[in-house]
C-alpha cells in the first residue's frame, strides 16, 4: 500500500511564521507583508525573542481606522494586540505548525489617537496545542493604551 500524496505532503508554513524565521536569520525592522490587514495597519516587525516568547510589533494605521472622535477604532486595536500575540506564539511553535485566537479579552485603558502604536505580545504557558498569551499596547509617548489576553489554539 503506498502512501497518500495528500496526507504526507508537506504542510506550508504560515506566512508570518515564515516572516519572523526570516527576521530571526537577519534581525532588523521589516514590513509585515504576509497578511493584508497587517499591510493596512502599517505593521513593522521590530523584534523577536522565541526562546522568552516575546514579540514587538509597530503600527501606523491609517485614516481608515479613526472614528469620528479622532480616536482609534477598538476592533483595529483589538487586532493590533492580536497579531502580537498570535507572532509571540508562532516564534515559539516549530516550523510547519500555525495557531489560531480560540478567547481574547481585551482592555482599553485610554483613547488611542493617530500615530505609531508598539504592540508587546509575550507567552506565559505554552502546552503542545494551547498557549495563552498577553499584549500591551502603547502610543508614541510610550503610554499604556490598552491589553490583552488571548488562548491560541496550535495544529
């Protein structure tokens, strides 16, 4: 009986797996260009710790984003503190595996306004198919704007 093509094909990495690896082998902030709404949120990879399971991610969303009160809309931050997570988890995870947000909560501390954004995503427990995680989000005075946990299934 030979084997079945399908089922011992090599499974692709996630292209933002493959964009931190890349980083990893030549360190320096590069544009996240793997995912369309990391594009539209101006999204740079500025740094990778894999063995402490901690990212740092820079936004500069655009028009866009901001509600009529000149703040920025809380999905577009939800998502912004998502990616940094979901790039702390893939760092971590081997090559080949993805994972995806099952639970996120997050917090808004104050009005996030126009201009760059650092994201901070780090993993507090890593099991073989779930890890949890935080992020923090920061504006251009490097004030606290908002947080976030999340539970990330990985396959």
């Amino acid at each position: 009986m030979s084997a079945n093509p399908v089922l011992s094909a090599a499974i692709p990495m996630n292209p933002d797996q493959q964009l931190i690896r890349q980083w990893q082998a030549n360190p320096g902030v590069v544009e996240v260009t793997s995912n369309p709404f990391a594009v539209a949120l101006g999204t740079q990879l500025e740094q990778v710790d894999a063995a402490e399971g901690r990212v740092a991610l820079r936004f500069n969303p655009g028009p866009l984003f901001i509600q009529g009160a000149g703040v920025l809309q809380g999905g577009a931050i939800t998502a912004m503190l998502d990616f940094a997570m979901a790039f702390a988890t893939l760092a971590q995870i081997q090559d080949g595996q993805s994972c995806a947000s099952i639970c996120l909560t997050t917090s808004f501390l104050r009005p996030a306004t126009a201009g760059r954004l650092k994201a901070v995503g780090q993993v507090t427990k890593r099991g073989r198919q779930i890890v949890f995680a935080s992020a923090e989000l920061f504006n251009e005075r490097d004030v606290l704007v908002a947080s976030a946990t999340s539970t990330l299934a990985v396959g």
